[in-house]
C-alpha cells in the first residue's frame, strides 16, 4: 500500500508557461524524493507596460508519503 501527498506551487519563467511548469518541477525536486506526477490547476501571466514579462503556473506536485 502506498500513499502520495499533495502540495501546491507557483512556477514562474519570462520565457513559457511550459518554462515555468519545468522550473516549479526543478526547484520541488531538489527537496522532495518521489515526485510521480503534477497537475497544472491554473495559468496567468504578469504585465507591466502592457507587456507580459513573466508566466506562471499553479501546479499541485504529488510525490510518494515516506513514513518513518
């Protein structure tokens, strides 16, 4: 029997919203062990001088419980 624990993060990147789903991955790996899936729950993007300067995704990271 195995059990997966939930957590939520916000990946952001100038370049995509692909760049930044990739980033969240990257930085939720180097502290989590076990990662097995991701969903990405929402987009948005932040503007300044009507221009789009970075995308950010909202994404539920699960990865394998460990107990002691």
């Amino acid at each position: 029997m195995s059990v997966v624990k939930v957590i939520e993060l916000i990946g952001t990147s100038p370049d995509s919203w692909e760049a930044a789903t990739q980033s969240a991955l990257e930085i939720a790996s180097k502290t989590l062990r076990g990662i097995v899936g991701m969903d990405v729950v929402r987009f948005t993007v932040k503007v300044e001088d009507n221009k789009i300067v970075a995308y950010r995704v909202n994404v539920k990271v699960a990865f394998k419980y460990e107990s002691e």
